[in-house]
C-alpha cells in the first residue's frame, strides 16, 4: 500500500467520525417507570452545549413494540391528553429539554418485560443531525418528579 492510500483512507476515517462528535449533547437525571402494565416511560434533562440549534427527533428501544416522543395536551375542557410528537423537540442550542411527568417524555407502549426497580434500561435518543445517543435510565417507580418547567434556556 503507498503513503498517498494509507493517508487517503486516514483522512476518510477522521471525517467519517466527525459527526459522532457534531451534536454537543448532555442527557442527565434519567429514570423510568412502568403502569406494571404494558406501558411505561422516561424521563430525562437532555441539555445542548453547543452552539448549534438541535431537534430530538425520534427514540428507539427493543424494550416496547412501539417507542415514541410523547407531550401532554389539554383539550380546553381540563382534560389532558398523551399525544405522539412526530416532529420532535426542539433543542436550541446552550438550552435543557426536560422530560418530566405531565410534559413530554418517552412512551413504551407494549413493554415485553417488566421494568425492574434498580434496572438500567437501555434508549437511543435520535437527533436531526443523525446522531443517535444511548441513554441507560435507571428503573425508579417511586421517584417524584423532578419539578423542573419544560425547555429551559440558561444562556441568557
């Protein structure tokens, strides 16, 4: 092999992982819960510390037959309902996406095995970018919300 194909194909594997490292993202105080039913969910600060504005725009389990992005809405007459949130969430950038109870969070629907207190689960976070990040809540039942208000802007 000559020089100009060993530096050629270093030079491909450098950008070819460049965009592992594009998306400055944090994700912290992760946690989920399950009904004991066939549903749970999780939760989660998912903080942009760069300086590009980000969209989560999906998430992946092999935990459920379906995994979603999911928000509350109220229909005007007090009710609340779950919805999907097809087009994700925003992430702008030097700001924290919380996903708490009664916001949006990450829907299991069809859970194939029971989530155990003490157990880390395992998610991917799908970004805009393409990127995907592996969260591992823990499985907490009797953990409180976090009491933290939607996608919070610090930099400012």
């Amino acid at each position: 092999m000559s020089f100009k194909s060993t530096l050629i194909g270093a030079v491909s594997a450098t950008l070819l992982a460049l965009p592992a490292f594009a998306a400055d993202v944090e994700v912290h105080d992760a946690y989920a819960i399950s009904s004991g039913g066939p549903n749970g969910a999780a939760f989660m600060v998912i903080e942009n510390t760069g300086e590009t504005d980000l969209r989560v725009v999906g998430v992946r389990s092999d935990l459920a037959a379906r995994t979603e992005l999911h928000t509350h809405v109220d229909e005007g007459n007090g009710v609340m309902r779950m919805r999907h949130v097809e087009e994700g969430f925003d992430l702008p950038a030097g700001s924290e996406l919380v996903l708490e109870r009664g916001g949006n969070h990450v829907m299991f629907m069809g859970v194939s095995t029971p989530f155990i207190d003490g157990e880390e689960i395992e998610i991917i976070l799908v970004l805009d970018t393409g990127e995907e990040i592996a969260v591992t809540p823990v499985v907490d039942n009797n953990r409180m919300p976090m009491g933290h208000g939607g996608t919070m802007n610090h930099g400012n």
